[in-house]
C-alpha cells in the first residue's frame, strides 16, 4: 500500500512539472509558436533528411526569395531533367 502511495505521487509530481512546463511555455504568443515550431521542426528535419527526388527530377535548391539571410524565405525548384522550354 505504501508503494502505491508513493509511486502515485511520483506520478502526479511528474505531471505537475509537465503541465507547468507546458502553461509556461504558452504563456504568450511567441513562446506558444516557437514551441510549436520546435515540435514540428524535429519531425521535419527527420523526414526530409530521408527523402531525394524521384529519377528524372532536377532540384535547385535553397534559392533566396528575399535575400535577407532567414531560411525560411528559401525555396526549392523541382522540374523534369531535359527540360528546354518553360514549365507550367
């Protein structure tokens, strides 16, 4: 019974620090989207580290769209290899 009792309030402890830690972290706008940012930023990183173009494609990537030196105003070109004329 004792064991019980005190892996409960391990338990609830535990929580207590999670929950606080996610109240804090959402406390304002800014701090809510960084972590979400963060979160998704690690699925991202593990997904696209997996994945190349299909045969046939050629990548251009990292092109500045505002050269202001923030990767997330880079994109990425994707057209077929022997492409001549303009793509749609």
């Amino acid at each position: 019974m004792k064991k019980r009792r005190i892996v409960i309030l391990v338990v609830a402890a535990v929580f207590g620090v999670c929950l606080g830690l996610v109240v804090f972290s959402l406390s304002t706008p800014t701090r809510a989207a960084n972590t979400f940012a963060k979160i998704m930023e690690i699925g991202d990183n593990r997904r696209l580290a997996e994945q190349s173009p299909p045969p046939g494609v050629t990548k251009i990537a990292d092109i500045a769209y505002i050269d202001d030196g923030d990767p997330y105003h880079l994109l990425d070109v994707y057209y077929p290899e022997g492409r001549t004329s303009r793509c749609p």
